[in-house]
C-alpha cells in the first residue's frame, strides 16, 4: 500500500516534483495549477512519437505533438484539423496537398512545411514499430525525400504510389507517426545519423499543449505547460505518477494526494460510484485483451489447438467475476465502435469439445506450455483463470508475471510461447488492425515490417490477401461487409483468442473538469482539463 506521505517522500525525491520538497505543503491539496495522477507507467518504452508504440507512451505523446490531423473524441469516424488547415487530393486520388494553419513549436518557432515534411520522412527512415501505418502507401527510405515534399512554407504534398482513399490516408496521418518534430532541434541533438532518437526517446520537441520535463521509467513522468502551444487552461504542470497497485490509486484519490486515478478495476469502482468527491469518465475504448499462441512452438502451430484454448476459456466468468465494470467480453479482431464490427462470440465455455481438438492434434495427454503476462491487475488474475481453464483440457500453464514494458519486448523478440497482452487500435479504420493481425508477408527475423501476426509467427497468405481486398474496396458497402467475412475467418482459423474489449474509466476529483477519454489512446487528452 503506497500512503500519502511515502508518495510525497518519494516524489520530493525527484527535481521536477519540487513542489513536494516544502514541508509546509506535504499534506496540503495539490496545488491548483499542478495536476497529479496516478497511473500504471510500465507501459512506455519511448517518447519519440516516431518510435514509441504503446498505449501510455501514445498518450502522453499525444500531448506533447501535434499531427496534421486528428481523430474527432466525439465522432471518431471523422478527422479534424490541426496542424492542416485543408488538405485535397488530384484527380487520380495519388497527390494530396496539404495547407497548414499558424501553429508554433514549445521554442517559440513556426511550425512549417518543411517541418511537416522532414517528420513524416523521419517516421519511415527509422523504420521503427509503428512505420506499417504510413509506409503501406508505398513510401520508402529511398523514395520518401521525392514523395514527401514542402512545396512552400504552408504547403506540403504526399504522393502515394496507388490511388488511395483520402479519409483512409487521413485516419493513418492522424495516428502518433504523423506527429511533427520540430527539425532544427531534431538534428540538432542527433547522433550517429540516428536523426535524433536517443535524444527524442526522453525529451521533446512538439507543438502540443505540454512538453516533456522528465521521465523516469516505471516511476513518473512530468508535463510542462508549452507556452506557445493550444493549452488555454490554468494548469502550469501535469505529473503522472507510476502507482501499479489500484487500490492504492483510490486511497490517495479519497485522500487529495491525486487529482485523477487512471487505472481502478471493478472493485475500486464500485466504491468511487458511491463518493460524492469522485466523479467517473468512462469510454469504450479501442483495446482488445487477447492470448496469442507462437506459431514457433510445435504443439501451438496446430489449428485444433487454436480451437482447443478458444473453447477451454469461460469468457463469461472471467467478465462477471473478475472485470464486470472494465470489460466485455468481445471475440472480434475489430472493436466494438468500428465500421462494420462483427459482435458475434462463437466461442463460449465446453470443455469436452476442447478436449476432442486436443486428441485430434495428437496431444490428448496435453502438453506443458508458458503464459507471460502483465503484473498490473486485472492480469494477473485473468492469467490464473486461463491457467485453469487450460489445465481441464490438459494444457499445464506456467505463469510468467512482468512490468507491461517487459512482455511487449518479449513478444516483439518472439521469445514468448503463450501472452496474455492487450493490443490498442492505431487509426480509425477497420484495416488498422487487420493489418497488423493478418498482414504478415515476410515471416523472416529480419522482416522490413513486424506486424502483431509477425510477433507470434503467424502467416497466412489467403488471410493476408482478404484483408488486402477489403482494404482497397473502394465501395464502401462491400468494403463493409469483406471486413466482416474476414473478422469471421480470423476468429475460426488463427493462433489469437481475442476475450475482451476495454472500457477505461478516469476517476478524478471534485475540481478537475475537462480532461478527456478517448476511442484510442492517443485521444486521452488534458488539452481542455482545468481546476477550479
């Protein structure tokens, strides 16, 4: 249990927590133009908005970059401008030129087209996770220089290789690739030809509403107000502090010592429902929880073991008895709230037919097997629910616990067996996540793209080429309904068993107005949070 005053003893430690050093304020409120939340951290391996890929790092690059446009948090089919004031494409649906609005970096300078420009190049020239979002239009380290191109200071045109969908290119422009960097200080501090990596991995240089200060890992991170930015608000700070353990979370929410908890699982919530100084923001979000089979592993490459684990789990148990108030359960690829979303759930709890795909496979005397999972709650007890399902039907798990951070490099090394994980929408568009699921042309270690299918070795042409299909339908009716075909046929015929969408709640005092959940992680956004 972390107490109120080892939280302050441990944030006076740390220079940007300074406020905390007064022995006057140890046990005052937070102070009024300073918020404070606890949150799980471990799930950030980078702030170069380049590179970072995962939901705590997206949220808080989110709000230090601006990208030319973003998802609308209200109607998040549609895209707003920010950085772009318009944009149009040729008649050919190839070249989109963008104009862009007056916007200014945290050091003061204009954001220009050649700012614009040298982002989206630097995105595909590291070639780091997130790349497959922009460079499926066809950009390359060799060409992008000669597709990417600051026509003038306000003016920026991207030719694709094929003719491309402007809402589709818009959704994946509004995802953290497309953030822009402030160029001179970019290359400024770069090293070794690594246009500013290793410096951008903990510092900033965005035009958002705050710029970093500090990040420790798994410890804090620390938001500055960036005075030249779109913040209008009364808040000078905004420090996160990495509390893992919920209830934790809540007792310093009861206490004053944080102005908005992040991570509060049923139980907490059914306390904060009934207190009067605690207000909920709750949203559906774009977050799927899923156990991923290694298709590198010989008892999990065969197809009746897929099915096997998809019936041996009591999906409805699980969600009543362990996340009734932050999860549904959910078997789709896609989210809940996308375009053409199959809600169907063909898979439900029969033991004896699992048991019958076992002996089909040739493993009717099961097999002993590793689950990594997250050590933050609701894991690790979704894991030993797994664990018994799975031991029913002869499958023995051994459960392997670790900080978020730590799975996902696991799995992105394919040095897993089984994870249990949870994998967040990029863009809103159905083929966002159809392509990292079923997209995996290159099953190589040295693969220029490493989709989530990549992760776990899974490859499937013909599956591969229906996401393709229904990813260049240019009626939007049949495009509809082949995502739907294919949701179906990921459900039945891959190593993923996807149990449970996300709904995230923020729980924050009485005061604090404006902060903003959204469909995807990159829309949870302080840019309108204020404190009375």
């Amino acid at each position: 249990m972390v107490s109120r005053r080892n939280f302050l003893i441990g944030g006076a430690a740390l220079p940007f927590l300074s406020y905390l050093e007064l022995a006057d304020t140890a046990f005052a409120a937070t102070p009024k133009d300073i918020l404070v939340v606890a949150q799980q951290l471990d799930n950030m391996t980078s702030l170069d908005p380049h590179e970072g890929f995962e939901a705590v790092g997206g949220e808080m690059i989110s709000n230090m970059y601006q990208k030319l446009v973003r998802a609308n948090n209200d109607n998040p089919d549609q895209v707003i401008p920010v950085v772009a004031a318009s944009w149009e494409a040729d008649a050919e649906s190839k070249v989109f030129t963008f104009k862009l609005s007056d916007q200014k970096f945290s050091s003061g300078a204009d954001v220009t087209a050649e700012d614009v420009a040298f982002s989206l190049q630097r995105a595909i020239k590291m070639n780091k996770s997130p790349a497959f979002i922009i460079n499926q239009f066809g950009f390359t380290a060799d060409n992008v220089e000669a597709r990417i191109v600051a026509k003038d200071a306000k003016t920026v045109t991207l030719t694709t290789e094929k003719p491309t969908s402007i809402s589709f290119l818009l959704f994946c422009l509004s995802a953290n690739i497309g953030a822009i960097v402030e160029k001179k200080v970019v290359m400024a501090n770069a090293v070794n030809n690594d246009l500013g990596n290793a410096w951008l991995q903990k510092n900033s240089a965005g035009s958002g509403a705050f710029m970093l200060q500090a990040w420790k890992a798994s410890e804090s991170i620390s938001l500055q107000l960036n005075p030249h930015g779109p913040y209008k608000g009364n808040l000078k700070r905004v420090i996160v502090r990495h509390v893992v353990d919920p209830s934790s979370q809540l007792l310093m929410l009861q206490k004053g010592d944080v102005d908005i908890a992040r991570d509060l699982t049923s139980e907490q919530l059914r306390a904060a429902q009934n207190d009067k100084d605690i207000t909920l923001i709750q949203k559906q979000i774009a977050s799927l929880v899923l156990i991923s089979l290694n298709q590198s592993n010989p008892n999990l490459a065969k197809p009746q073991v897929w099915k096997a684990v998809k019936w041996a789990l009591d999906y409805e148990g699980m969600q009543k008895n362990i996340i009734p108030l932050s999860h549904v359960v959910h078997q789709s690829m896609e989210p809940s709230g996308f375009p053409g979303t199959v809600k169907d759930l063909p898979y439900k709890r029969d033991v004896e037919k699992a048991k019958a795909l076992m002996a089909e496979a040739g493993l009717k005397d099961g097999f002993e097997i590793t689950l990594d999972h997250y050590a933050a709650q609701p894991y690790p007890d979704l894991a030993q629910a797994i664990q018994a399902n799975l031991g029913e039907i002869g499958i023995r798990v051994k459960l392997q616990s670790a900080e978020n951070r730590q799975v996902l490099t696991k799995m992105r090394g394919r040095q897993h067996e089984m994870a249990l994980s949870a994998w967040g929408t990029d863009y809103f568009d159905p083929n966002s996540n159809a392509e990292v699921f079923c997209i995996n042309k290159d099953n190589s270690e040295n693969a220029k793209n490493k989709p989530f299918a990549w992760r776990s070795s899974f490859k499937d042409d013909a599956l591969a080429a229906k996401a393709e299909a229904a990813r260049d339908e240019k009626d939007p009716a049949k495009r509809i309904a082949l995502y739907e075909a294919l949701q179906r046929d990921f459900m039945e015929n891959s190593p993923f068993a996807v149990m449970f969408q996300t709904t995230k709640t923020a729980a924050c005092r009485v005061g604090v107005e404006g902060f903003r959940l959204g469909v995807l992680s990159e829309g949870n956004t302080y840019l309108e949070t204020k404190k009375a």
